[in-house]
C-alpha cells in the first residue's frame, strides 16, 4: 500500500522544524549568557577567611604561624595564615550549685585567618578541594600541623582591574 503526502503531512512538517528553529534560536541567545556571566562569578577570586578550632592541643597551637602556606591534596594552595590567635578553652561546670565557666588548660581554642585566591563557581567557593561555606568543617594542614577546623566568616576582597 501507497500512501501519498498531502497537505496535514506537509503543515505538521512544517510546524515541528519551525520549533526545532525557535528552540535552539531561544537557547543560544548571547544575551541571556551575559546575564548569566553577570549573576553567577566564575573563576578565581581573592577572598579572607576566618576558621576557628576547638580543642586543640596547646602544642600543637605553636605550630601555628603567619605566613604559612596551606596544603591539599600533597600540593601548596594559593593560600596563606594572616593572622592567628589563641584562646583558653572554656567548660561549663557546676560549682556548689551555681554553673559557671571555667579555663580548660589541657586544650586551646585557635582562631585563624586566612587570604587566599580560591576558585568560584557561582555561589560556590572551594581551595584544594574544599569548600569554603560559613559553618562548613574545614581540614586546616600546613608543613607542620593538621587540625578539623568550622569557617567562621568570608570577606571577598574587591581588586581593581
């Protein structure tokens, strides 16, 4: 059996290649990549941020220095320590019936600073694999110590092109 082509065949032909036509005008608009270019950031940026650990060691805070590069995967990070300090560990404890809080000199609480060039993927950051999210565990290693550490705070650092 033979079957002709008639009209209804050739305006339903016609309708899908017009779609196809629309579809992929409407998808590779430039436009509508430089809006996205503008909204999510991509690529490298220079960022501070602040990692806070607890329960550290008190010999393992004096390892801790300025100018110490981090390391991730065996590799150097395009990171360095700003600044470091180092605070007595408080306990809550319970003294003749009141709460109080009270020094823990086994441990330190270390809160550091860090300036780095990270890598951004819209709202996302992350150094050596890690990302880099207020609240998030973050792996603090240098040449000398490792430590568990939370990101405490982020502040992009504006660079004039």
């Amino acid at each position: 059996m033979k079957r002709k082509i008639n009209i209804i065949d050739v305006i339903i032909i016609l309708i899908v290649i017009a779609v196809i036509i629309g579809c992929y005008s409407h998808f590779s608009k430039d436009s509508q990549s430089d809006q996205v270019n503008n909204i999510f950031k991509i690529g490298k940026e220079k960022v501070t941020f602040v990692l806070e650990g607890d329960n550290i060691r008190p010999e393992l805070t004096d390892k801790i220095s300025i100018n110490d590069k981090l390391i991730a995967n065996g590799n150097y990070q395009d990171a360095i320590v700003t600044n470091v300090e180092v605070y007595d560990h408080e306990i809550v404890v319970a003294v003749d019936g009141k709460i109080k809080a009270v020094n823990d000199p086994t441990v330190k609480r270390v809160v550091v600073t860090i300036e780095a060039n990270v890598n951004r993927y819209g709202p996302y950051m992350d150094i050596g694999g890690q990302l880099i999210k207020s609240s998030v565990n973050f792996w603090f290693r240098t040449d000398k110590m490792t430590m568990l550490s939370k990101v405490v705070g982020i502040t992009e650092i504006k660079v004039d092109n």
